[in-house]
C-alpha cells in the first residue's frame, strides 16, 4: 500500500522549511499508524508498522515470539509453525507476518496528515520559544492588545502575544488598548498549549536597559551600572561605575543639562532617579546610596556582616529614612546591607549596644537582604 506523493514530498518540505528531521516524522508516522491499525483492526495483536519513505510504501506486520507451547495466539507462535514457514527459526526468536489491510490507506493517510500538522505546530512553538527566550531580560517596544482578570496582554514583534500580569504593571500608569508600551521579558515558559512569554513594566532591569539605549557609555561599558533598586512608578536608586577615570559616572548617566536621564524619566511615566556612585568600600557606598542626606558615620555591626548603623545630623534623620522609608529601603536593596539609621546623637548608645569593639570591614561579600531595620526616634 502507497501513500500519496504529496504527503511524501511534505516530509521533505517540513525539513527544508521547518527544520524536523525525517527520520523524526517517519517514526511519529509509523508510531500512528499503528494506533490506527490497533483501533481499528485487532488490538490484541502485537503490530510493527514500516513506512518507506522514498517509496510511500506501507506494511503492516503482526510480530510473534517463537515458543514450545502457545498461549497467546495474537503474540506467539509455536516451534512447529514457525519451522513450517522456515526451518532456521528457533525458540525465543520473533517472526514478522504482513497483515496489511487492503483498505488501510484511508487511514494512513489521516494519520499521516494529523502527524504532520502536530510536527508542524511543535516545530513553530519551537521556534516561538529559541526566539524569544534568547530576549529574556531584554526591552521590547509592544502594543496593547487586550486585557482580562489576570493580564494585560502585549503584542510584540512578529505578532506574538506576551502576558504582563498586575504585579508587573507600573501603578501609575493606565493602559488602553493601541498604546506603544517598552516591556522587560521577565520569562519564556515552554508549555504543552505553546510557549508563553511574560513582561513587565516593574522589573530593575527595565530601567538598566533604558539607560543602555539612553547612555552610549553605558551600551559600549564605559559606565557600568552595578546595581538597581526600584520601587515602580516612584522611585529608583542607580548605582554607576565608571571605568574610565577622566569620566564622571553620575554625570554621564544624567547628560548635559538632565537630558539623559529625563528621557528615562518620561520613559516611566516620571519616575524619580536617585544615581549614585558606586564604591569598593562598603561605607563610602552607603554613603552614597543614602543621598541626598548627609552621612556622618557608618558602623558596622560585629554580630552582623551585613548590618549597619549609620548616624546622620539630627536635623537631617527624617530626610535620611525618606517618606515612608523608601529612602532607607531603598539604599539597603542598592547597597545589599542592613541599614539601621540613628542620629549622631545617640553614637554612644550604638557603640555601647555592640557588647564588643568595633570592627569596620571592607569588601564583604553579597548577600540578600533579609530585612531592613529603621529607626525613626
């Protein structure tokens, strides 16, 4: 039995065009055929089905065991019959026997199509996914598609859709259908229905990627930005290096008279960006980070690595923790220590709280900030 020349000549387009292996698409066929047949014909018996790729040719072949006595008639066959067909078999050794049907092309034929269209639906998540996961923290320009309980839906760049949930929305901003949004793709997940992208508009690496398209030192590596701290649609903290040291970091990332930076702002629907510069030694950098209130002393915590106290004028506590906090939180997810902000005042009793001498360190290693201390007495 034959298959039609136009399925065959699919096998090898899907390979030039699609990328699937024919050899891939000949076992997914064959493996088909044989449910088919099994449906369709006998159950019971234990089939191969070979498919000849160049010829179209399609057999089916009910495989026995050869064995002394026979208990199952659909999968083994005794020593006597199959001496019968040849004298050279022996026990255990397994005979295939043609039972292709007469009328089994129609069904070769839709297994065939239905494999050949489940090929090509994989082969297109496929690439869907290689496409798109390659762009994992990257920024897109997309537009507003549409929005239900759980997302607001993007079409990016070759019309695929990407999913941006609440969480990943910037809370200052509402969207209609037709805007041109830049998102972040925060994920690819490979799933069974296809791939699906995720986006935000709240990650850190959005405003690090704004500043590449901004700041040509900052594309080419001249200013490094070594760390973000975001709180989406408020404010952001930017911790810059600058590897060239007859260049200003901070001054490069905000441009000649704010330019730079303010195309970034209006980017966020204005959000404020805090840059600051970044320093090896930890205390200068929190001093930094803690702009733009005035820093008088950092202290680090002997029970702690990762802890600090640092004292601020009296007058300048309020402006140090900032509204709500956000200056301080924000500063100790920069800096990636925790940081307990004290009036000068009470430097005494914070040394005393210690128990032993101070020790100050330098250069400690990275770890997550677990919580943030802040006291406002």
């Amino acid at each position: 039995m034959k298959m039609s020349k136009d399925l065959i000549k699919a096998f090898d387009a899907l390979e030039a065009e699609k990328g699937i292996k024919a050899d891939v698409l000949v076992a997914a066929v064959e493996e088909a055929l044989k449910k088919a047949y099994e449906k369709n014909y006998n159950k019971a018996e234990n089939v191969e089905v070979d498919f000849n790729q160049k010829t179209g040719n399609i057999k089916v072949f009910a495989v026995k065991t050869v064995v002394e006595e026979v208990e199952n008639p659909y999968e083994e066959m005794s020593l006597a019959d199959a001496k019968e067909r040849h004298r050279g078999y022996d026990l255990g050794d397994q005979i295939k026997i043609e039972v292709t049907p007469s009328n089994f092309g129609r069904l070769a034929a839709q297994a065939a199509r239905g494999i050949i269209m489940q090929k090509i639906r994989e082969a297109e998540r496929q690439v869907v996914y290689d496409n798109f996961s390659q762009y994992e923290g990257e920024v897109l320009t997309g537009e507003v598609e549409r929005e239900d309980s759980r997302y607001l839906y993007i079409i990016l760049p070759g019309d695929q859709e990407a999913a941006m949930a609440q969480s990943d929305r910037m809370p200052n901003e509402h969207y209609v259908l037709g805007d041109k949004i830049k998102v972040v793709v925060s994920e690819v997940k490979s799933e069974a229905k296809g791939p699906q992208i995720f986006v935000s508009r709240t990650r850190p690496e959005l405003v690090k990627r704004l500043f590449e398209a901004e700041v040509p030192e900052v594309y080419d590596g001249t200013v490094e930005i070594k760390s973000v701290a975001r709180e989406a649609g408020d404010r952001s903290k930017i911790a810059v290096y600058s590897h060239n040291e007859n260049l200003d970091a901070v001054g490069t990332m905000v441009g000649q008279r704010g330019s730079r930076v303010q195309a970034v702002v209006n980017e966020l629907a204005g959000e404020n960006m805090d840059i600051v510069e970044w320093e090896e030694d930890p205390a200068a950098f929190i001093k930094n980070a803690l702009n733009p209130a005035e820093v008088v002393e950092v202290l680090f915590d002997p029970r702690d690595e990762r802890a600090v106290t640092v004292l601020v004028p009296d007058y300048q506590l309020s402006l140090a923790i900032g509204k709500r906090g956000q200056n301080a939180r924000l500063a100790a997810r920069l800096t990636q220590f925790k940081i307990d902000i004290k009036p000068e005042s009470e430097r005494d009793s914070v040394l005393a709280s210690f128990k032993e001498p101070l020790v100050a360190k330098t250069n400690q290693p990275e770890t997550s900030v677990d919580e943030l201390e802040i006291d406002e007495n």
